[in-house]
C-alpha cells in the first residue's frame, strides 16, 4: 500500500506469517515498481511489519531476519529517503536511487515445499491486532469483564431511555434469553467447543430476528407461546417418562391460565419456531416454512 504524504511517499506493508523470503522480498519489489510507475522519483519512505515468523527463542526467524538486514538495508534502502523495519529505522544518507532494476533476481533461492500454499492464502485484515497469544488473551480478558458486568445488569435498566413502542415491557423479557445465550457462546468459545460456537452464534442472530417481530406484534402471548413452543419440542429430546412429565407440567399450567392445551400442542409441537404460527400464515397456493427462520 502506498499513500501520498505532503512531503514523500509512505509504501507500508505487512508481510504475513506463512510468507518466506522469496515471496516477501518480491512483494516489497512490485511495491516499490508500481509507487514509482505512479509517483515518478517522488521522496519515498518504507514501512514494514511481519506478523509471526519467529524462531524458538522468540526472534525472527533466518528468513525475516535476512529480508530485513540483506535485502531491506542491504538492497531497498538505496531507493527510499527512510526504511522502517521491526529490527531497525534507518535513514538513507545518500541522495534516493531512482534508477530501480525492472525485475528482482534472486540467487540461491530455497526450493520450499510449501511455497504452492501461498497461492490458497486468502488475506484477512479484520484480526490484525492479534499478533500473539497474550494480544489474544487480553482481548478475551476485556470482553470477560464487560460480559460479568452485562450479566449482573437487570434488563429493565438495560432499554434504552428513547425506546418506544415497549408499552408490554416485552423487550425486557426477552434481553434475559439473549444475555444468557450471549454469555454461554463466549464460555463456549474459550473452551475451545466451536460446534457449540456456531450453533449459539446461529441462535443469536435468530434472536435479532425475533427481537424485530415481538417489538412490532406488542403481543403478550407470543413469548407465552415461546416458553410453551420451548417446552413442547424441548420434550421430544427425552425418554418417555421424561418427555411425559414434562408435558403433563405444560398442561397444568395450561389449566391454570386458561389455554386450550389440546390447540396449543398441535400448533406447537412440530418445530422450534412454531410459535411465531400465529401471526406468519401460509399463504394460498404456496407453502412457507417457519423453519426458514432457523436458516438466517
């Protein structure tokens, strides 16, 4: 990358973890061909990172080592006003070389086995901050101590001043289910159990499906519905006894608030995201599956 500073060039590059020597330095080469194509003998000044690439005892390793001393002061120096490498910056006391060679020969290249894998690499800049496992490690720490914070926070408090259209309070209701699901995706994931990771992430972004609809219904007896639905399907998972007294619970509580138990257990009964039933119709002619909720 190379941006137009008010006095000179700044090519900046990051050299990633899986390059070697050969392909770093002819990278850096087709940086420096293509900012002089474009700024002809425009002060240049160089800037360079590498991510891993180190040895046992926590230095680069030979082939980072050498691209910066040998090829970095060595050979690049000449053609730049300054050169910024993790090992050293170093000023150009001469006047910059224009004169850059059209193409980069190498001598005595390594024949590396593994030099084809660079071709599959696909670069991701979203996690360049974590260069090490400690930088790891105390982004976990950071996220640990707002989410003990989130965990002790009642829901009430947690909507927002301005939220309108809550008359029912049903977002608060829902912030419980979500909190919890938020904190048992991050235990997940610092164990290590990444089935469990996708499948809480999944649930997740359900639940901001979810959110959007309870907020636009304003209907009491849709989360009723969704403990209910829970319940119900939750069920199958058990032996015949355990199944049989959960669903003579779900019955009881029926009774005890007047819903038609036999209704309720047909519409509920064939997935997770049948309570949302009653308010997404089938429409005529066509088929529409509420599984397609668990698809987002």
């Amino acid at each position: 990358m190379a941006v137009m500073e008010e006095k000179a060039i700044a090519l900046y590059h990051r050299i990633r973890k899986q390059e070697n020597f050969e392909s770093a330095a002819e990278n850096l080469f087709e940086l420096l061909i293509s900012t002089q194509k474009r700024w002809p003998n425009k002060p240049r000044i160089l800037y360079v990172s590498i991510d891993g690439c180190r040895n046992a005892a926590s230095g680069f390793d030979d082939d980072m080592f050498e691209l910066q001393q040998g090829f970095g002061l060595g050979f690049l120096l000449q053609f730049f006003k300054e050169v910024h490498l993790p090992l050293a910056t170093v000023k150009n006391t001469k006047a910059q070389n224009n004169d850059i060679p059209d193409e980069l020969q190498i001598l005595n290249a390594k024949n590396r086995k593994d030099d084809s894998l660079n071709s599959l690499y696909i670069e991701n800049y979203s996690n360049t901050e974590f260069q090490s496992k400690e930088d790891v490690y105390a982004y976990l720490q950071k996220v640990s101590e707002f989410l003990k914070k989130y965990d002790s926070l009642d829901g009430y408090y947690a909507k927002p001043d301005n939220e309108s259209g809550d008359s029912l309070d049903l977002l608060s209701v829902w912030h419980l289910h979500l909190k919890n699901l938020t904190i048992e995706l991050f235990n997940s994931f610092v164990h290590g159990n990444l089935i469990s990771v996708a499948a809480m992430t999944r649930a997740i972004i359900e639940c901001y499906v979810y959110l959007s609809v309870i907020k636009k219904e304003q209907n009491a007896r849709l989360l009723e519905d969704w403990f209910l639905c829970s319940l119900i399907v939750g069920s199958k998972k058990y032996a015949k006894d355990g199944k049989d007294r959960v669903l003579r619970s779900v019955e009881q509580y029926c009774q005890d608030k007047e819903i038609d138990y036999s209704e309720a257990y047909v519409r509920l009964r064939e997935n997770e995201n049948g309570w949302l039933s009653s308010i997404i119709k089938k429409k005529k002619g066509e088929e529409l599956h509420l599984k397609m909720f668990a698809t987002i």
